[in-house]
C-alpha cells in the first residue's frame, strides 16, 4: 500500500517537473513578446481574456500567466482591472490541459515518442542561441510531462483490483448537495497538496479513466481544483506584494463565487454536459476522432471548459466591482513615511524579466522618495519656526533610514537575480539597477548630512543672508527639475531616454554652484557676511552640486551609456 503510494507521488511529481521544463522553455521563447502580447491585447476586457487564455494554453500554467499578470501591474503596464480580465482568460486556457490529456493522453501512446523527442530536444541545450536552447528545453519537457502521465497512469490501480475504494466512495456519492461539496473540498485539498491545478486535473482523469470514480465526483473535484488553485496563489502572495495579494484576491472571488453558484446548478450542469455531448461527439467524429474510448474524460473536460467560460461570461461584467474589493480587502501602503517594498515580493518567483520589471518600478519609487527627502532639506532652510525646524530635520533623519533599508532590500533582490540564468541584455540591466540604486542611496546620505548641517546652524544661531538665501533656493530649484527629470527617465525605457536634458540641467547646476562661491567668498573679503555662515553656506552649495552629479548618475545608468 506504501508503495504504491509512493508510486502514485513520484508520478505526480514526473508530470508536475515535465510541466515546469515545459512552461519555463515557452516563456524563454517568448521572452519580452509576452509584454508585448500583453500591452497590445488588454485595452479592453474581451481582449485581455482572450490574452489570458492565449497565454496560458500556450505555457500551459495559469499560475505562470497570473505571475506575469501581476508584474505587469507593477510596472504600470496594466491597470488592475485589466488584470483580471486576464486571470478570467488564464482560467479557461488552463483546460487546454485537460483536453490535452484527454485526446491525447489516454488514447494516443505520446510516452511511447518521449525518448525520439528528447533526443531531439537534448542536443538543442548545448547550442549557444538560446532560443535554440530554450526549444530544446521545452521539447524535454514535453516528453516528461506525458512521461508522467503515463506512469500516474499505471501506477493507480484499477477498481477490479480495489473494489473496496469504489464502495468507501458509494457511501459520500447519494447525498445530494452535499456529496458536491464533500468532493469539491476533496478536490480543493488535493490541488493544495500537489501545488498544481494542472496535475490534480491529470489525478482526477486518471482515476475516471480507470474507473475508479464515477463522473459525478469528478466534476465535483473538478471544482473543488478551481478553489484549490486560488489558495496555493494566495499563500504564495501572503509574502509578496499589494499587487501580487490583490490579483491573488481577485481570482480567489473570481473562482470561489463560480464554485458556489456551480454547486447549486450542478445536477443541471451535468444534464447540460450530457445534452451537448451528442453534438460534441459527432464533430469528433466528423475530424477523424473517436470518441468512445475516453468518453468520460471528454466529458469532464467539456465540463471544466464549459464552466470557466459561463464564468468569466458572467463575471466579465463586474470586473470594476471586483477590483474595488480587491483595492478595498487589501489597502495599499502607499506613505513611505514607513519602510516597505511595495513592488518586489520575497524571492525570484518568475522569469528574470519580470523580475527586473518589478525591480525597475521598486527603483523609480525610490527616486521620487529621494526626491521628497531634498525637498524637505529646503524647506528647513525655508522654515524660520523652531518646532518646525525640529519636525523637519525628524523626517530628513527618518527618510535616510528608510533610503538605506530600501538600498540594502533593492541590492539584495538584483544580486540574487544575478545568480540567475540571465542573457547578456538582462545582465547590463542589472549592473545599471545596482548603480542606480547605489546613487539613490548617495543622494539621501546627503541630504541627511545637509539637515545636520542646518540643525548646528540654528543651535549656534548662525543666520544666512536674503543673498545667499536666493542662491540656495536658486541651485535647488535646478537641483529639484534634474531629479524631476531623473524620476521620469526612471520610468522609461532605456531606449526611450534622451540625455539632452540632463546633460543642459547638470551645466547649469554647475554654473550656479560657481558664481555662488565666487559672489559668497567676495561678500566675506568685502566683512559682508560673518565667515560661520560664509563656510555653512559653501558646504550646502557644495552637497546640491553632488546630488546634482548622483542624480546625472542615475539617468547614464537608464541609459546604458557613459556621458562625457
């Protein structure tokens, strides 16, 4: 009996790794025409469900189109909203799985092509283009994954040999409502157990196609699949993000209200099935295909199908409603007067290029945090209220808290993100998030020093002139556009950005920080001003004129490209 437990959990786990290599060689292939796919297809929500659905079938993985899905979100690629038209999509392109193994698992001998397959694939992985690579990848596992079902199929035994199972189960299958809901929770927790819609799936066709559950439990697993695949989305985004939690939340409403009112129609859902079956087995025969075989198996795909599509056609209608729910369970932090990662959760959960999607959106928020904290340094010189003075050097002080934290959290992600398989583009990213995140991290450490500096002006009493109050304000001034024009250049593309800007905005800080000194250090020869507040007021002209090269700094790393 252990045995062949075991048997049962290694054959799980073969279909599960197959469909892993598999997923993973698409989205290589793919690589960035999925965002492209993505931006182009979702400007409404028919579109981005038929997006969702494409996607899937084609990596074979909602859990990996949800991922994406989410990324995108974070990189302002996507409106929540559109998102869950997507996830809606990825639900219905799931059951191309089943019709796979439907049509092809149980009927054509696949397992019998793995070998010829892999020995077409394996040589690909040593080519030196990785697309060749990547196809390669996906062919191995393709052959893995029907492997796999091939042994789960023979390693679950047969009801001649277990009569007992068959009869354990007659005493939960004539209760009604409730024997639909038992199952469902049957389904829900063997989806939690094998961390894969996609092999409970294959479980519950092998055991229908074997014999030993009737349809009826099948169907009602079937179901209970749809939550279960929600839950282990949720636990993954416990550690994650607010996007990642709010999309997770959505498909959690998305499939568990589909569940509830499926579970009240269900004796007439399964008349439905049964009805179009007629039609349905007559086109399978029109194209050459028998259906007799797996009967059963058709069917309860049928069902699957049919009911993600009245789903989504039903809920389609209320995606705003959902993400208002979403927005509404699940709150963003958006005061960064408290540390947190709002974009990038615990981990590498995806592919590198999502990956530096998050990472870049993470980066452009820590710019305009930068850019807050020297803001808040001019508005102390500004301030002439002692108390004022005091809550505002608080917070220059806290936001270089803050600034450390995030470097240290950002620098942490990147180099983890190093480790992985990474192509030569992704690599250069990398290296310019690092030097970017390094010459945000500068720009705080400055403005906190320029705070300290203040705080011992006003405790000596050391007081500026209106001329050299003009100049500071003016060299800010300059200071605040270039970071307003790094901040954009953080949001861009690194092909989109134009240095030209930059390039005029570091000139002119320059300027001003020289006839600044040069009108300060006449004005102390001349006894205009007292040489305390003369030497104060050159160290705070000196440090805008370093944040203005960090931020210079910054933009190059956007680019790629070292100005001279």
């Amino acid at each position: 009996m252990i045995t062949q437990v075991l048997t049962i959990i290694g054959a799980l786990g073969f279909f599960i790794y197959g469909m892993k290599v598999m997923s993973e060689g698409i989205q290589k292939i793919a690589g960035s025409r999925m965002r492209q796919i993505l931006g182009a297809m979702t400007s409404n929500r028919l579109k981005g469900v038929f997006t969702g659905f494409l996607i899937t079938s084609l990596i074979q993985s909602s859990s990996a189109t949800t991922v994406m899905v989410v990324s995108f979100v974070n990189a302002g690629l996507l409106s929540l909203v559109e998102s869950i038209g997507v996830i809606m999509g990825a639900n219905i392109g799931t059951t191309v799985t089943a019709w796979l193994i439907s049509i092809l698992g149980f009927k054509v001998k696949i397992a019998s092509f793995a070998l010829p397959i892999i020995a077409i694939g394996f040589p690909l992985l040593f080519f030196k283009r990785e697309k060749l690579r990547s196809i390669g990848e996906f062919a191995i596992g393709f052959a893995l994954l029907f492997m796999g079902l091939e042994a789960l199929k023979d390693a679950v035994p047969d009801l001649n040999s277990n009569p007992e199972f068959l009869h354990f189960l007659s005493n939960y299958t004539d209760m009604g409502i409730l024997s639909t809901v038992i199952f469902v929770g049957v389904g829900t927790l063997l989806t939690i157990i094998v961390q894969s819609s996609s092999a409970a799936m294959a479980l519950t066709l092998t055991l229908l196609f074997n014999k030993v559950i009737p349809f009826e439990v099948g169907a009602a697993m079937v179901l209970g699949e749809n939550i279960g695949t929600t839950i282990t989305a949720n636990l993954a985004a416990l550690v994650a993000n607010v996007h990642a939690k709010r999309a997770a939340r959505a498909h959690f409403i998305f499939n568990i209200f589909g569940v509830i009112w499926m579970i009240l129609a269900f004796p007439l859902f399964i008349r439905l099935v049964d009805v179009l079956w007629v039609p349905f087995q007559e086109f399978m025969l029109s194209i050459g295909s028998s259906t007799a075989e797996n009967k059963e198996e058709l069917q309860l795909s049928l069902f699957h199908t049919l009911f993600n599509i009245i789903n989504t056609g039903l809920l389609i209608w209320f995606v705003h409603l959902i993400s208002r729910t979403v927005i509404w369970m699940v709150p963003s932090k958006g005061d960064d007067e408290e540390f947190h990662l709002e974009f990038i959760g615990r981990g590498i959960t995806q592919t590198p290029e999502l990956s530096l999607l998050e990472a870049k959106k993470e980066i452009a928020k820590f710019g305009k945090i930068v850019r807050k904290q020297v803001r808040f340094v001019q508005e102390i010189m500004d301030e002439k209220e002692k108390k004022k003075q005091a809550k505002l050097i608080q917070k220059v002080t806290k936001y270089e808290e803050i600034t450390d934290r995030i470097e240290a959290e950002v620098v942490n992600y990147l180099t983890q993100l190093s480790k992985s398989e990474l192509t030569a583009n992704s690599s250069a990213r990398v290296r310019g998030m690092l030097n970017m995140v390094n010459e945000l991290e500068s720009i705080g450490d400055i403005a906190f020093q320029m705070a300290k500096n203040l705080e011992g002006k006003f405790e000596k009493k050391i007081w500026f002139s209106q001329t050299q109050r003009n100049s500071l304000k003016k060299i800010y001034e300059s200071v605040d556009a270039a970071m307003e024009n790094m901040n954009n250049n953080l949001e861009m593309n690194h092909d989109e950005v134009s240095m030209k800007e930059a390039i005029e905005l570091e000139g002119l800080i320059n300027k001003e920080r020289d006839s600044a000194r040069k009108s300060n250090f006449e004005q102390i020869e001349k006894a205009k001003i007292k040489p305390p507040a003369g030497f104060i007021f050159n160290d705070l002209l000196a440090s805008y004129e370093k944040i203005g090269d960090h931020v210079f700094r910054v933009s190059e790393s956007v680019t790629g490209v070292n100005v001279e």
